[in-house]
C-alpha cells in the first residue's frame, strides 16, 4: 500500500473524504485487529469512496445532494478503484477481494465476515461530529443523525460494531445540538 500515491485521488474527492477513510482504516484496525488480511482490510478502508473522485465540485453538500449522486459515485468505485489498485501493482485476487469488499461499503450490506468488518468501520467513522462538519452544510446535520438512528443498527454485524454504535451515536447527538 502506498497512501503518497493514494492520498491525491481521495483528496479529489467530497470534501473531507481523506479524512473519513483515515478514521475507517481507526475503526477497520480495531474490528480487524489480528486477522491475516488486515493489509488488504486498510487498503480498502483508504479508497471504499474513490467512486467520489470529480464528482461534486469542492465544498460542504446538503445531505440531499450527496444521496442524489451516490449512484453515481458508486458505479465509479469498481473502474478507479481497480485502475489505481493496478497502478500500485496489486495482483488480480486481491483487486477482486477489495472489489469486494468495496461494493459492501457502498451497499452497506455484509455477508463474510472480512465484508462486516468494512462496513461497520464505515458506520462508525462517520459517527464523528467532525464527519460531518467536513463533509456537510450544518443544516443537513439532524437529517443525517435522524436517518442514522433509524437505518444503522441493521447495518451492524460485529459484536464490537454493535457495541459501539450506540454510544458514539448518543455522543454525536450530544455535539450536534453544540453546533
């Protein structure tokens, strides 16, 4: 893994992408801690939101925005993820496994174990008041919180996911009525 050649590309994505992805590798090294494919777990943690590479112009969305153009960005993630996973000569198995595990971060939707670890690292990073004061006009803030409470308990497999969302759900409630 070479994060000086991956850095730039998610750096071209939403604003406060590159900073999310360093918090999903946090999360992905605490679900993951131990297991062989770590690597492999971190790497996809850096790029999961590369499918957002130039398309939304720079500057904090209104969550709406976001949701309209996530398809889009989610049709993008297999051919960037796979052009800048070639430029850093990964083998063709490991492309697919990131693949993989990719399209479950997008689809928040689990179904191995190494796939539950991803998306639940995805869910809990952004349960950060600085996710979305990076990435979101402050008016898009409770509708975000509000659309969380409801949908992401489904989305969490792991023992450790399940544990920790409700705590840094109720903390992030609290930051955001700070705002």
């Amino acid at each position: 893994m070479n994060i000086k050649t991956i850095k730039p590309h998610i750096l071209a994505c939403r604003d406060g992408d590159w900073n999310h992805a360093l918090r999903v590798v946090k999360w992905v090294k605490v679900l993951g801690k131990g297991r062989s494919d770590l690597n492999l777990l971190i790497t996809t943690a850096l790029i999961h939101d590369i499918g957002w590479f130039n398309v939304l112009p720079k500057g904090k969305i209104n969550f709406k925005v976001m949701l309209t153009y996530e398809y889009e960005a989610n049709k993008n993630s297999k051919p960037f993820a796979t052009k800048l996973l070639t430029e850093l000569n990964y083998n063709n198995k490991n492309i697919k496994t990131i693949l993989r595990l990719i399209s479950a971060a997008d689809n928040h939707k689990a179904t191995k174990e190494d796939e539950e670890i991803i998306v639940d690292a995805d869910s809990l990073s952004k349960l950060s008041i600085n996710h979305l004061k990076e990435k979101y006009e402050p008016d898009s803030f409770k509708e975000i919180i509000t659309m969380w409470k409801k949908e992401m308990p489904s989305r969490f497999k792991t023992k450790k996911g399940k544990e920790l969302f409700s705590e840094l759900l109720t903390i992030l409630q609290s930051q955001s009525a700070d705002s």
